[in-house]
C-alpha cells in the first residue's frame, strides 16, 4: 500500500523562500527611503530642492546728488518659483566707466563683465532701506570728470544664498556733471537777531577746477531732544553722509530756509528755547542750465538760548515830594519805558557813594518804569541807577547814574 505524504515536494520551498526575502528586503528599503529621501515624508509641503533665486529688480534708478550717483530700487521679497524669501537678499551693485556714445542710450546692454563695487549683506541692508525701496549712494570716480569722461553704467543683483544670484537688473548710466567739494567749514553763532551762520567757499571740484558757484541754499531741520550745548548754545556734530539712516522720528528733515549769495547767512527765524541742525549746500549751473547742488556741509547743531541783556534804561529822573500830612517827604523815580518786547519789569538801586551801584530797593520786579522811595532821610544824598530784566531772566546794564540830597527841613524833627 502506498502512502501519500500531504507536504509539497522539497524542491519548491528554496523558491518560494527566495521571492519571500526579496519581498521583505524590498519593503525594508521603502521604508528607509521614505524616512530619509528629502520631501518624501511630508507631500503636503515639499522641500524646494535648489536654492530659492530672487526675482530680478526691474526699476532701478539713478540721480545725481553732489557728486555721488545715487541709486534707488526696490528689494524683492520672493523668489522666480513665486515663493517668499525667508529673510532680505543680500545686495551686489555693479559700476562699469563706458565711453559716452555707448553709455545712457536707450537700451543699452549691461557689461559683458561688470566690476562689483559693494556687497550689502542681508543683515546690513536695513540701514539703506525704508519699507522696500533701498537707496544707496556711490562717490562718481574721478575719470567721469576727466576731459575725455567715462560714463558709469549700473547693475544690480540680489541674492538669497552663496551658490547663485539673481538675474541683472535693468541698466541704469549717468552723464555727471562736478558739483563744488561739500564746504566742511560751517560755523554757527548765536546772536540777538538770531543764528549767523559763516563758512568758507570753496575751492575746487572733482575735476580739479575752481566751481563756478553762483550762491548757496541753507538747509535746517528742527531736532528734539536738544542737543548739549555750550554757555554759548552751540556745538558742532559730524558731517553728514549720503549713507546715513534715516532720522529718528524726533527730529524732523532738513528742509531748505534760504538762500545766499556769500558765504555768510542770518536766520533770523531762530526762536530762543529751540535746537536746530543746519547745513549748507554750494550750487553750480550745469550745462543743461539747471542747478546742482553740492553734497552737504558738515552739520551744525544749534540750541540758541537767550544770554543778551536788554539795552540800559533810559531817561532816569527824580523828583523830591514835600512832606505832606500824613505822608512824609520822599522820592519818587520815573524813566522811559523800554522798547524791547521781552523785558518783564525793571530794578533799582540806591547808593549814598557816588560810583557804586547799592542795594536793590525793590522787593519785587518792577512792572512799571516808576518807583517811589519811601525811606530817604533829610540832610542825605542818594545816587540811583536802574537796570531792566528780561523774561530769560537777563539784566541789563545800569542807567546813567542821577543824584538827589534830601533838604534837611524836608522831614519834621522827632
């Protein structure tokens, strides 16, 4: 009798075990792959797998401000996939010198191998940027005013990581014109008509040639707090840069106040208890025919205070008033009225030496120009003076001095 056995045959079991290994190494290796290939794990959110590029700066400009070409655009904020850029780009500027038949054409190509002249790190740009537009001031080479000039022509591009940058910007060029060396001289001083400022012309431009300069405009802006200020009211601060921030929001802008012809103006708008910053600016005519200012002055900071005593009263008199019943005789004092408008009252002093100025006989400011002097007594003589105080609390120089010697029968004997 044969048995049979319920067991597959023998050779089956090696292949059957073969395609069962390769199965579990084959979900083994999805597994890892799915953990650790970038991207995989989160479908929802996929890892950009190049660096984020940003999109090219479209409206670049350029102006001439005193002899720095001054540069403006706006900073993108996202990248050619039209993703956000995590932080701002760094900044790269380019400046080519081109001749000036090929430069400032409509059109013009951008230098086939511009020359960096700046990087602007992400952290730093900040300081040249208010919201996104980004303003920076590059110093025009000196071969841009030679006799036969160059034209600079600009580029800019950004980046948002060290292995690519952006795309050039538009191209920008600029035909200069020297503007006279910033006046680095400015001085100020504190008058009773107001702040006299002074300064020294200058000399040359860029081009090494004496500027035509046909006057000057003045520039002040109002600062808060008030900067410290000597027993004059005045003090010098740095000059001024095209790369400054922006002011604080205390202090307002420099703003324009007037013009001169010389190297000397008087603000006579100045107000006492204010602080002020001035500047001043040289203009030259360019060949167009319009003017173009100088770069500014080094800045002057200004907290005029009133330290002028008002002038000396004037018309100082004195009468003798008899002895009356019920009053006794005194001496009454009269001058003329001050004609300044910020004299709040007057003082008075009384000697009985002539040349020394005595004691003050007011207990109180006099409010007006008259005083009755109670306190005389027969037989003496008296020498007065009268000096005016303004609202700063200045006083005056002494009037002219006026003597009076009581009769000795003025007073009743006790």
């Amino acid at each position: 009798m044969e048995i049979q056995s319920s067991r597959r045959p023998r050779s089956l079991a090696p292949a059957r075990y073969s395609r069962c290994k390769r199965a579990r190494e084959f979900l083994i290796s999805f597994v890892v792959l799915s953990i650790f290939l970038p991207g995989c794990a989160s479908p929802e959110e996929p890892t950009p797998r190049r660096p984020p590029i940003p999109v090219s700066i479209t409206d670049l400009a350029v102006v001439q401000t005193g002899n720095d070409a001054v540069l403006t655009f706006t900073l993108p904020n996202e990248s050619i996939d039209h993703h956000p850029l995590p932080e701002p780009p760094s900044i790269e500027i380019y400046r080519n010198l081109e001749p000036p038949s090929a430069a400032g054409r409509p059109g013009v190509a951008a230098p086939a191998n511009p020359t960096l002249v700046v990087t602007i790190p992400s952290g730093m740009a900040g300081s040249y940027r208010k919201n996104r537009q980004v303003t920076y001031a590059d110093p025009i080479p000196a071969d841009a005013f030679a006799p036969s000039p160059l034209v600079p022509v600009y580029i800019v591009r950004t980046r948002a990581s060290a292995k690519v940058d952006s795309a050039n910007s538009n191209v920008v060029a600029l035909h200069p014109f020297p503007a006279a060396d910033p006046i680095n001289d400015l001085r100020a001083e504190i008058a009773r008509g107001g702040v006299i400022l002074t300064w020294t012309r200058p000399q040359k431009d860029p081009s090494g040639a004496a500027p035509a300069i046909i006057g000057y405009h003045i520039y002040r802006a109002e600062t808060k707090p008030a900067p410290a200020v000597s027993a004059a009211g005045t003090v010098i601060v740095q000059p001024a840069t095209a790369t400054e921030p922006t002011p604080s929001a205390e202090s307002k802008p420099l703003t324009k106040v007037g013009d001169s012809t010389s190297p000397e103006f008087r603000d006579a708008d100045a107000e006492f208890g204010s602080a002020y910053t001035y500047s001043v600016r040289s203009v030259v005519t360019e060949a167009s025919g319009t003017e173009l200012e100088s770069a500014d002055s080094n800045l002057v900071a200004v907290a005029p205070r009133d330290i002028f005593p008002p002038a000396a009263p004037q018309g100082l008199e004195v009468v003798l008033v008899p002895l009356q019943p019920g009053v006794p005789a005194h001496l009454e004092l009269s001058w003329a009225v001050s004609p300044e408008n910020d004299v709040a009252g007057y003082n008075v002093y009384r000697s009985e030496q002539s040349g020394t100025k005595g004691t003050l006989q007011n207990t109180e400011l006099l409010l007006t120009p008259a005083f009755r002097d109670m306190n005389v007594v027969s037989g003496r003589h008296y020498f007065y003076t009268v000096t005016a105080i303004d609202r700063s609390g200045n006083e005056s120089p002494a009037s002219a001095t006026v003597s009076f010697g009581v009769p000795a029968e003025a007073q009743p004997t006790p």
